[in-house]
C-alpha cells in the first residue's frame, strides 16, 4: 500500500499487483457462474389467484447427504393459514428456501394456480410473496427509508397505517426523528422486537398475497413473542400463509399443522386434533409450557421486590424499552 506518497520496495508491489489481479479473477468467475437457479425461456404469467400445492417434495443439499425434505404433499390455498413445526433440522427452513426459489428442488412439484413454480421468472415470482424471518436485515437508514423497501412508491399514509397494523407506530413516533431515525447497521440499535416488527409492519406495506413467516418470533421473551403474533395474524387474514416454526405459540388459528420430523410429516391435522393424538406435537407443546412456566416463578421474586424502573415496567406491559437514537 502506498501512504503518504512513498513508494514500496519492487517485491512488495509485486505483491501488491499480484493480489489485486487474483482478487479480480475471483471476481469476475463469480461474475460469470451460470446461476443455480434459471428463468425459463418463456415465463408463464403470474396468476390472479395464488393457491400453492406441494406434491411428494424431495431435496438434499449434495449427493450422498440425508433428505432436508422427504416426499412433503400438501395444499396451501388462498385464504388458509398452514403451519410447519418439527424441532431443529427437521426440513422446515430449506421448505422455506425452495418456495422462493433459493434452491432446485429434485423431486416434486410446488404448484402456484397449478402451474410449477420453475414455470415463472423468479424476480417476478417473490413479487407475490412477503417473507418474515428471524433474521431480519434493516440497513444503516432510516426507519421510513427500511420500511419502503417493501414498496418504494408507497404513501405516507400507507405506511404509517402498515406501522400501525404491525404495532410499532407510537414507538416509531417517539423516536428523536420519527420515521427519519437513523436506526444503525441491521437495526442494531433496536431491540430483537422492534426489529420484527419493522420486518411485520414491512410485508405489511408490499400486501403481497403469500405470506411465508420463518421462525418470525424466534429468541423473543414471551410477550413480545405473544403481542408480534397477534400483528401476524391481522398481517395472515386474506392471505395464502405458511408459517415456519419451532415455537408452538398461537396455532389455534392455523387450518392444518403438519409436524415434520426427518424431513416428513409425522403428524398433520389442527390444533385440537393434534392435542388428542398425544404424538411429538403434544410433547412438544407439553415441554414448551413447562418451560414458560419454570421461567414464569424464576420471575416471581423479582415482581414482588418492588422495582418501578423503566426497563421492569417495559416488561410488565409487553412493551419495548425506549431508546434514544441519534443521526451519525
């Protein structure tokens, strides 16, 4: 490198050149890699009604590796709300993954309105879906600026009502600048909940008509979790949504659940049927509220010892703690 005008010995900017010219190799055959993922010659126009089928799904992630996903078959219509559970690695991300066309899958059909999704282009195919994930990506901007990524051409009364429905609008109001916060790389600034709100009030603003939520409440506490699945559900009404999860919380409202296991489905059916078979979902369930409960009378002490802080009283009501951001 050259500081402050002078020049390196010969060898060293040898080395110099020699790296610059072998980081630019790397460069440019990433540049030129054939895509994983292709568009067809001919797309097909996207549909009116957006009704998915998966039909004896397959994929592994390398030849000779176990199955992510094992013969998988099921309807997702417009309107219906189905729910994937299963403990880790179970297949239910990579489902996730292959719906938006991350990844090719090997075997089977994900029908959209009857026609395979390898059938569309892919740009315009995620068009139709909005996904929240547990791993939210907010850039070093704004608030106003994050939200209508969603929708650049999107009103200021539209995205303030998305903010509304997602529960986040009065904490967005109380901030030094409002919408025009400046709110740190990947929102770091914010806590995990507002940062799933954020994502929430986004999907929210691009009104897409597929909703795929991935683990959208995971490493949140209870009430958190408890007040970003209510916004989700206002988000699901009128919408095709599948939700991807581990955390067995608000499934009463899901037409089917199917739970997954290795990559298959080892149960299916709603909430209350599933409760009855006493299979992996009820054990799941039964472990999940043990769990809240343990945590809930480790917090007993600590409710009765008289504390009125801020951050406590955040707690008590759901609430986030308020922060104070400023521009860099």
């Amino acid at each position: 490198m050259w500081i402050f005008g002078v020049i390196p010995p010969l060898p060293l900017a040898f080395q110099y050149l020699g790296n610059s010219l072998e980081a630019g190799r790397r460069l440019f055959e990433i540049v030129d890699a054939e895509p994983v993922i292709a568009d067809p010659p001919a797309p097909a126009l996207l549909p009116v009604r957006c009704d998915l089928q998966v039909r004896n799904l397959c994929f592994s992630y390398g030849d000779g590796q176990l199955p992510a996903l094992d013969g998988l078959t099921f309807d997702l219509p417009w309107g219906r709300q189905v729910a994937v559970v299963g403990p880790s690695g179970a297949g239910k991300s990579t489902l996730a993954h292959l719906l938006v066309r991350f990844w090719q899958y090997q075997q089977g059909e994900i029908l959209l309105a009857g026609r395979d999704l390898r059938q569309y282009n892919q740009e315009e195919l995620r068009c139709l879906m909005a996904v929240v994930s547990q791993h939210t990506y907010l850039f070093h901007a704004t608030v106003r600026e994050n939200l209508l990524l969603a929708r650049p051409e999107a009103t200021e009364a539209e995205m303030i009502r998305a903010a509304q429905q997602a529960q986040i609008h009065d904490f967005i109001r109380s901030l030094p600048q409002g919408y025009d916060t400046w709110i740190g790389e990947q929102g770091l600034r914010l806590s995990g909940g507002q940062r799933q709100r954020l994502a929430v009030a986004r999907a929210i603003l691009k009104d897409a008509p597929i909703l795929i939520l991935d683990e959208p409440t995971a490493n949140l506490d209870a009430l958190t979790e408890r007040e970003l699945m209510t916004a989700l559900q206002a988000l699901a009404a009128g919408r095709a949504t599948l939700l991807i999860t581990h955390r067995l919380v608000g499934l009463e409202a899901a037409d089917e659940i199917l739970v997954l296991r290795a990559g298959r489905i080892v149960e299916r059916g709603r909430h209350h049927e599933l409760m009855q078979i006493r299979g992996l979902y009820r054990h799941m369930w039964d472990l999940q509220n043990q769990i809240l409960a343990e945590a809930l009378a480790n917090q007993a002490p600590e409710a009765g010892s008289g504390s009125d802080s801020t951050a406590d009283k955040s707690v008590e009501s759901g609430e986030d703690p308020p922060i104070q951001l400023q521009r860099p």
